[in-house]
C-alpha cells in the first residue's frame, strides 16, 4: 500500500488510499438497531414479538441500567416453545431465566476482524445469534453473523481486486487493469471517431541513481514521478506503472497530434523541476515515446509495439525528449531484437575476433603494449560496429559470456606472441561495468590468468570514468583485490566522466588514458589542449601514466609529446590489427626504428 507521508495526487491513489484507511473497520459499520427487553419481561411478550417481527433474529437482554445480560435468539425461544404445554408453563416466566447468558458484547470501536476471531473462538452459535454493541458502556444495538461475514467477505475481493489491479508502491494501475483501460479506450475512441494517445515513459538513468542512493530514495522519486504524472493529465486519462520505472499514459479523446503534444511537452517541463527527495533535491529526465489509435495501430499489441519503439527511439538519440512513432523507429527495434538474436549465436559460432591496437612510448618510440578491441565479423551484415552491439550486449547480460572470453583470448594471444619470439607487451583489456559489478569478478580473472599462463603483471585492465564512480567505495575494494592479484589498472575515456579527486586517490590505478575527443585537432583547438594539460598534471601529482588515445597525424603527437604525455595510441602508428597481422607490424615497425635510428648516427 502507499507509503503514509506519501502524495495523493489522483483518483486513482486516492482510491488506493481510502481502501488503505479502511484496511480495519470497526463494528459501527455492522450496527442495527433493535429494541432489547428487560430482565423482568415475560418470555411469552418476547415469543410474540418474534411472531410478530419476522425478520427479527436476535434481541438483547438489558438490566435497568441498560447493561446487556444475555441475548434471546428466534432458534431459542422458538425450540422452547415447541415443546409440549411450554406456552402454559412458562408464559409468565421472566425471560432472564431462559436466554442465552454468555453473549458475545463488544465495543462500537472494536475492529471486525478482531470480533470474528472472537466469534470462531467462542463457538459458531454466535455467528447465527449476532452479538451486542456498546458504546460507552451502554446498550446501542446489534449486528448480525451475516451481516459480519458479508462486511469481511467483500473487503476480502476487494483487497484482492486491489492487488491484481493496483501497483503496491504507487498505487496506480498496473499492467492488468492498463489493458483492460487501453481496450476500452481503443474501443471508446473508435465510436466517437476520436485519436487515442498512448505513451510509453521511461525515466533516464533510474538504474544509477537506484544504485548510488539506494532502493529507498528510488522507491520516493518514484512516487514523486506518479504524482507529478497523475497531476499532468485530466481525469479521463490514465496513469499506469508497470514495473521498474516504466510508466504508461493513456489519453482519450484526442482531437489531433497537436493536443498531445501539448501534453507531454507539460510532463517534460514539469520532470525538469527539482525533485525533494528525503530532505535532498534531485532533478532527473525522461524518454517518452507515443503512438496513436487508429493512426499507427488498430490492434492492442500493435499500439504498444509502436509507443515502446518511439521511446526507445527517444533513449538512441539521447534521451530527454519526446517523439511520435513513425515506420522507421519499428523498423529498427525490429533490427536490434535481430542483431540481439544474432549476437547469442555469434560467440558460438566464432564470429568475434580481438584486434590490436600498438601503445607507443614517448619520446622513445618504443612498442610497449597493445589495447585487445572486441571485433564482430557478421556473414551477412559484414563488421558490426562496437558501438552497435556493446550496448545490446550490456543490456541483455551477454557482456559476460563475451567478456570472460575476451580476457581467455587476450591471455592465449600474449602467450603465442613470445612463443613467436615477440617480447612481452603489456595486454590492455577493456572492462564493462557489468563485468565489474560481478562477485566472483576477481576470481574469474585469477583463474583465467592462470589458465593463460600469463604473467599478471603484463594484463591491464581498462575501465571507464563512471564505472568506478559507482559504489566507489566498493570499486576501491574490489581495485585493491586486482591489484593483489599483480594485474595493471587503468581508467579509460578519462575526462569525458566525472571523478572525485579523493577517490582517484585511493583507487589502486597505474594509468589514465586521455579521452581522445580530446585530442582530435588539439593543435587548433586551445579548450582541449588545456585540458590534455590538466589530464597530464594531474596525472603526475597523482603519480599515474597517461596515455594519448586517438593520435592520427604528427601535429597531434608533437603536441601531446610537448605536454610530456607517457604513451600514445592511434592510427598515426596503426590500426587495431589481428594477431597475425599485429606480429608483421610489431617486426617491421621495429626494424624501421632501427634503421631511423642509424641514419641519425
């Protein structure tokens, strides 16, 4: 149920909220009047009453001070009067001496469930007997076993509509109860001859921000993002989670793309506003993604393929944005969930190749190591971009697979090259934050640096800005467990992130390899040199290598080498190369250098 302090901000959490409030009613809800008897009336005055009120079920026996004593039920009365010559015998008895004198007597506040333990526990005559209400200590009526049984029945369905129907931690529709509202508005929008727009909403980096401040703040923002939703569109329309921070909005009765629009530009604007978070202000954004009934889909599944898709579309491009669907965004979900396919069977199939790229020394020109580059050769699709099928990789867990395979390669390749005759280069892999995040992580790489037999001391590890930035302080452990084991560590695409100066001090790191956003035309553009500058002093106060990624003609590597940069890798010297090819280069490459060396004698 919602959380107490939490927004009310629709009809729908309002509703959610009057059912948590009534999660335990008391007995006043059940109470019937019904005029009791003294003690000191006859029991043939009270057998006529019962004749003469045929739905009368029960009466209460009160003293002169309106105490209950005892309950007379019609089974009661009308079992002792059956019996032969009971109407001359005891028609002038006091009813006191034939009623029930163990009633069941509660307070007007006491809760229903509570009286229908009381009721099983005493016995089950009382469920046909009713039981007596007080309030303040005197006699104000009854309830019955049925009527009881009716309350906790109903509440009973209704808690279970509740939970089938209704997200727990928002209150709002959720998957089941959205398609019953989609049909039916697909259904409405058709009579009317209106548009009916559907919205496919996602929050942008909530993973981050859930596992940085925790599932508690993740849980708040959440119901802030409800609110702020259900606040941003009318009655008619509909707000739905269905899980995670995937949220939908059905708006009806549309008269055009245009009215719309005017409402998920207001969603955008107003997700834009600071967020209060538990006593912190967070600002966060969306990717919203629509399609129309009947304009892009007549059928159910249809719509919800083609919103999913323009939201999708949205996170390709950046994010923060809205879009309407059109064909080709389908076209290129339809795409990805191929190449995804595809993607499983490539590694099995030996469709993914290493290449590697020279890391040079400065001023030396010495070869000193390599970075391996995952490579994925398609029969039909030919290359497929890292920057393609990374992502997919990532998102659907196959990073794993992939990259356990990667370091078992990369091992393998080192060990052929000094068997070639080779001298040991240092071997840089690149390291995805979900790799990272794995428990058994620095076990795997022990295992497979064993298994590869290479000397640990020339495997580097490569990993982003904002991996290590999340859970730093897990990151700095799992670093130091690396680091026991003699790998090198290295941060990659340094500059493009954000990183605390006190936790790059404590990382374990070796080297940090300068973004080469940065370094492309550096010779003309005084903002990035600046900053390989700063890289590079900074780099020295912290007692770490840099490497200049990216370096593809002389004016870029004068430049780093003129600011002291450790090491430089890029197309200048040569392009990520297979194993084979890589052993040619590394030969004529150093022969070269020999031969340069000697004219200058």
């Amino acid at each position: 149920m919602l959380e107490a302090n939490a927004k009310v901000a629709s009809p729908q959490l309002q509703a959610m909220k009057e059912l948590s409030d009534a999660e335990t009613p008391s007995v006043r809800r059940l109470l019937h009047y019904v005029a009791p008897v003294v003690t000191q009336e006859r029991c043939i005055d009270v057998l006529d009453r019962f004749v003469q009120d045929k739905e009368l079920l029960a009466v209460a026996v009160v003293d002169h001070q309106r105490t209950p004593v005892g309950i007379v039920d019609r089974g009661l009365i009308s079992e002792i009067f059956l019996r032969p010559f009971s109407r001359d015998l005891l028609h002038n008895k006091r009813v006191v001496e034939i009623m029930d004198a163990k009633p069941i007597i509660v307070d007007i506040n006491a809760g229903i469930d509570d009286v229908a333990q009381i009721i099983i526990d005493a016995g089950m005559r009382h469920m046909v007997n009713g039981f007596i209400i007080l309030e303040n200590d005197v006699y104000v009526g009854m309830a019955t076993g049925h009527a009881l049984l009716e309350d906790i029945t109903h509440r009973r369905q209704r808690d279970l509509y509740v939970l089938a129907h209704y997200d727990q931690l928002t209150g709002l529709p959720n998957r089941l109860l959205f398609n019953d509202r989609l049909e039916q508005g697909c259904r409405n929008a058709q009579r009317n001859h209106k548009m009916l727009g559907l919205v496919f909403f996602d929050l942008d980096r909530f993973k981050y921000i859930n596992d940085t401040m925790g599932h508690s703040f993740g849980d708040r923002l959440l119901l802030e993002v409800a609110a702020r939703l259900s606040a941003s569109i009318r009655r008619s329309d509909t707000v739905a989670r269905l899980g995670g921070d995937e949220f939908v909005l059905i708006l009806q009765n549309l008269e055009s793309e245009a009215d719309a629009i005017v409402v998920l530009t207001g969603i955008v604007d107003k997700l834009r506003e600071p967020m209060p978070i538990f006593e912190r202000e967070i600002q966060i954004t969306a990717s919203l993604g629509m399609a129309f009934f009947p304009d892009h889909d007549r059928t159910i599944d249809g719509l919800i393929r083609k919103a999913d898709a323009a939201m999708y579309e949205v996170k390709e491009r950046g994010r923060n944005a809205f879009l309407i669907y059109n064909a080709k965004m389908d076209h290129g979900k339809v795409e990805r969930m191929s190449l995804e396919t595809q993607l499983r069977m490539a590694l099995n199939n030996g469709e993914l190749s290493l290449s590697y790229q020279p890391q040079i020394k400065l001023p030396s020109l010495a070869v000193v190591g390599v970075e391996a580059l995952l490579r994925w050769h398609h029969p039909q699709l030919g290359a497929v971009p890292p920057s393609t099928f990374i992502p997919i990789a990532e998102e659907t867990g196959l990073i794993i697979s992939i990259g356990e395979w990667v370091l078992r390669e990369a091992c393998r390749q080192h060990s052929s090259w000094i068997e070639e005759g080779l001298p040991a280069l240092r071997m840089a892999v690149n390291i995805s934050g979900v790799q990272f995040k794995q428990r058994d992580f620095c076990t795997l790489v022990k295992r497979l640096v064993e298994e590869g037999c290479i000397d640990p001391q020339y495997l580097e590890l490569e990993l982003t800005e904002s991996v290590v930035m999340t859970q730093a302080e897990h990151a700095v452990q799992t670093l130091m467990d690396l680091r026991a084991l003699g790998v090198k560590l290295a941060i990659d695409d340094f500059g493009t992130g954000y990183s605390s100066l006190s936790y790059l001090r404590k990382f374990p790191l070796d080297r940090i390899k300068i973004d080469q956003s940065f370094i492309r035309h550096i010779k003309n553009t005084p903002a990035n040199e600046a900053i390989v500058r700063a890289i590079i002093a900074l780099g020295e106060s912290l007692g770490l290598e840099t490497v200049a990624e990216g370096v593809e003609n002389s004016d870029e590597l004068e430049c780093v080498t003129s600011h002291h940069c450790h090491e430089v890798q890029g197309y200048h010297f040569a392009k990520p190369l297979p194993g084979n090819d890589f052993s040619v280069w590394h030969r004529q490459f150093i022969s070269s250098n020999r031969c340069s060396a000697g004219s200058n004698v």
